[in-house]
C-alpha cells in the first residue's frame, strides 16, 4: 500500500483485505481458533505501525525531498504529488472499510486513532480554493474519523468536546476571518469535503447528552441571518 506506485496494485490489496474481513465476519469468531478476528490485526497493524508514517512521511512534504528544487521541474513534482495523494486516499479508505466491517472498536484504538488525525487536521495546511478544487486526502481522512466515532460510541464520548466541535463548525464549514490577512474562506471547500464535513458534525452531535445540537442550530441561525455571502448554495 505505502511503497507501491501502482493504483491496481493498491486497489487489489484494499479490496482483498476488505473482503476477508468481511467474510471472516460473517463466519464468526467461534469458528478462529485466535484470540483475535483477521480484522482486528489488520486494523492493529495499519494503526500502529503504518498510520504515524502516512502522516509523517507521505501526507507531508517528505524530509528527504528538496521541493524548492523539484518545483522547478513541474512534472516530477506534479507525480510526486499525485502519488502522495493516492497514497494517503487509499490508506485512509483502506482503515476506514476495515473498521467498518469489522464492527464495534476497541475504545483504546479508537483513541489513539482519533488523537492521531485530529492532530494532523488541526495543523494541515489549506489547500481547497474552490468548490471543484477537492483535496482528496482531507476528503478520506475526514470520512476515516466519522467511521472511527461511529463505530466506537466510547471514544465519541471520550474525545468530542466543545474545541472540536467549534473546529469542525468555525474552520472547517463557516470560517469567518478575524482578521484581513487571513483566507476569508473555510478549509473544506468542495462539494465533496462540505459533504463528508457535515456528515462529521452529525456524528458528533449523535450523543445521548445532545451537547452540540442546539448550538449547531444557533449559531447557523445567527450566520444565515447576517451572512452578506449568501449564494444560491
């Protein structure tokens, strides 16, 4: 999945590691003579192992790589990029079908999960300018935090907290510039991010405390009504 520059290649190991997750599922546990389902190691292994060099090494710029020199020959910077980013799309979709047909998630995982990427979003770096212009990584990440929290009620219980709901609500969906250096302009831009960005929010305030809904609708309300850059969306 990492070292491979092959999308067929990284597309069979994906879907082969879905489907005997998936099978063994519906098997049941009772027929493995392991402490653990297939799922659960492949879930294990991606998470510890590969998960902290997808984002150190390949969401970022590579420490190895002189870009300002690269730059300069737009198509080997161009590859280097799109590799980068089919890397990451299929990690993230990869982990994220994985945990899915697994099933419920063990709180410890989850967490460590969650604390990893929620890390990484609060310190990317903007990409999306536009609504066609959709930062596929962002894209996969976000929906790889949604199954997290689906499938782990616990750690949705543990983690989400008024600074992350006021991140997901303030810079990613409604940003709003307080000052006129910065991008009057939210990160999640496309069509694609918006939508998995508010399928995020709805997970988030999926709580048996209902802490957010009220808020959420409040403060929408209050923008909608002010908004001086209403467009037909």
């Amino acid at each position: 999945m990492i070292d491979s520059n092959h999308d067929f290649e990284k597309k069979e190991i994906s879907e082969s590691l879905t489907k005997l997750t998936r099978v063994c599922q519906q098997i049941g546990p009772e027929e493995f003579n392991y402490n653990q389902m297939p799922g659960e190691v492949f879930i294990k292994i991606l998470h510890e192992d590969f998960l902290p060099i997808v984002l150190t090494q390949i969401y970022n710029d590579p420490s190895n790589i002189d870009f300002t020199k690269i730059k300069n020959k737009s198509k080997k910077y161009k590859e280097i990029e799109r590799l980068k980013i089919i890397k990451c799309t299929y990690f993230f979709y990869l982990l994220g079908n994985l945990i899915k047909e697994n099933g419920e998630l063990d709180n410890t995982i989850a967490e460590n999960i969650l604390n990893s990427l929620l890390e990484e979003l609060k310190s990317m770096t903007r990409i999306e300018v536009n609504e066609e212009n959709e930062d596929k990584r962002l894209s996969s990440l976000i929906n790889l935090i949604s199954i997290v929290f689906n499938n782990c009620p616990e750690a949705k219980l543990n983690l989400v907290d008024k600074q992350l709901f006021n991140f997901v609500m303030k810079n990613w969906l409604f940003k709003r510039r307080k000052d006129k250096n910065e991008p009057n302009y939210p990160i999640c831009k496309s069509d694609e991010t918006r939508e998995k960005c508010y399928k995020l929010l709805l997970e988030l305030m999926d709580t048996k405390e209902n802490r957010f809904f009220s808020k959420f609708a409040k403060n929408v309300t209050k923008w909608m009504q002010k908004a001086k850059w209403r467009t037909s969306k």
